[in-house]
C-alpha cells in the first residue's frame, strides 16, 4: 500500500560555481587559455547528479585553498 503523505522535498543545492570559494570555475571559453597560463592544476569535470563528485566537491575546495597560496 503506498504511503498517502507526499515525499519530502529535497532541498536545491547551489550552484557551485556561485558559491564563495577558492576553486577556478573553467567554461569552453577560457579552459585552454587558463591551463596554458598554469604551471601545474588540478581539473575536476564536475556532474551534480554523481554521486562521487558530491563527494569530492569539499576536498577540491579544500585543495584549491591550499594550492592558492
């Protein structure tokens, strides 16, 4: 028998590109151009749906923070 009460509703997660943090958002536009200025980086290729990239997404900024200096 199916439960009458309505499932919860989750919560919008932000866009991670306009939230404040030290991470380098690339779009097809500047991602060459940007790597070619870089000696060293680290590319994350981000899916909001995955799972894992969820995951991940904390540690990349954490890095980013760290590498900034």
């Amino acid at each position: 028998m199916k439960d009458p009460r309505a499932a919860p509703v989750k919560p919008k997660e932000d866009v991670w590109s306009e939230s404040e943090n030290d991470v380098t958002h690339l779009t097809d536009e500047d991602f060459d151009s940007t790597l070619a200025m870089s000696q060293s980086a680290l590319v994350m290729f981000y899916a909001p749906w995955c799972g894992h990239c969820k995951r991940m997404k904390p540690e990349y900024e954490n890095a980013a923070t760290r590498l900034k200096v």
